[in-house]
C-alpha cells in the first residue's frame, strides 16, 4: 500500500513541476520572484488546482485503459 501511495505522490509532483516549468518558465531564472509575486497575489492553491485537475483527467485515462485490457484479457481466457 504504501509503495502505491508514494508512486502516485511522486506522479502528482512530476505533474505538478512540468506544469509549473511549462506555465511559469522564470522559475528556471528567478524562482524568488515567482514565488514572491504568488505571495502578493495570494493564489497559493491554483497550482494544486491545476495539478489536481490535470492527475484526475489522467487517471481517468489510466483507469480506462486498465479496464480496456482486462476486458481484453478475460476474452482470451
């Protein structure tokens, strides 16, 4: 169970950092800044929105396929 829990968390932070790096390149250059500038905004949960969003569409998607192959599956047998 607990290998599952960190496999999925470590799926979360990857999505969580390409999707920053994709949207907010000057993390690379000045992440100070960046943070500094969520701070005045106060948008501390629109990155975990996003990454929630984005991890839900895909396990979707992974659901799906799981169910697809064992349908596929369960036909050969």
């Amino acid at each position: 169970m607990m290998n599952k829990i960190t496999k999925e968390l470590l799926y979360f932070v990857s999505i969580l950092s390409v999707l920053a790096l994709v949207q907010h390149s000057d993390l690379l250059t000045s992440p100070i800044e960046r943070f500094d500038r969520m701070v005045e905004a106060q948008n501390y949960l629109h990155p975990v929105l996003w990454t929630f969003s984005v991890y839900a569409l895909l396990g979707v998607i992974r659901l799906l396929l799981n169910y697809i192959l064992y349908l596929k599956n369960k036909g050969k047998k």
